[in-house]
C-alpha cells in the first residue's frame, strides 16, 4: 500500500476545535507580550506537509519556510522585511517564501491551516 492511499480520507472532523501539541518558542523570538504556538500535523504527501498552527496574542519575529496557509480564525498582522504588511483574519490565504523574515503581531489567537 502507498503512502497516499494509507492517509485517511477525513484527516480531522472539525479543524477549528482539533487538539494541538504546544510547540517550543524561541524566547529571543518573542518582541512583545506572552505568546504561546500550538501545532498538529494532518497528513504527509510526497514531500508536503499538511498541518494546523495556532499561536496566541503578542508578537514574535520568524524567518519563513515555503508555505501557503489559510486563515481559520483570529487576527492580527504579519510585516514583512520589505515593509510590506498583511491583515490577517479568517479566509485569507497568504504565500510565504523560504528565508522571507517577518513580525507576526496577533491581537487575537490565530489559527491556520498550513502547506510546507
């Protein structure tokens, strides 16, 4: 049996209440408040993770991998280097490129399905 056709057609009967395992931030990473990232990974294919990532109120600076994510609820803002800023909320689809760093200020707990 293949890899793919081993992966469960439902891969989480409701997203936006899966549970998530707490993930680790890099504390030099934090620039503001007490944010907290949350993450479950759903499925794996040639190559691509698929998952979902939460991260509570505050701001935090990442360097990006090649990703497109959708927004399942929350907002808040992510800036990039180049001074470009996006407004986060809920049905946003957004592509970050590998490298690309950026401030994340959420000023309500996100929550995004990711492609990585």
């Amino acid at each position: 049996m293949s890899t793919e056709s081993a992966v469960p057609r439902v891969l989480s009967p409701d997203v936006r209440s899966h549970p998530l395992e707490s993930d680790e931030l890099d504390p030099s990473d934090v620039v503001a408040g007490a944010p907290a990232t949350a993450s479950a990974g759903l499925a794996e294919l040639g190559g691509i993770e698929v998952g979902i990532w939460e991260i509570t109120e505050g701001t935090v600076r990442d360097t990006e991998a090649d990703e497109i994510f959708v927004v399942l609820s929350g907002s808040g803002t992510v800036t990039f280097e180049d001074g470009a800023v996006l407004e986060l909320g809920p049905g946003i689809a957004v592509r970050l490129r590998a490298g690309e760093r950026t401030v994340w200020e959420i000023r309500d707990r996100l929550r995004k399905i990711y492609v990585v």
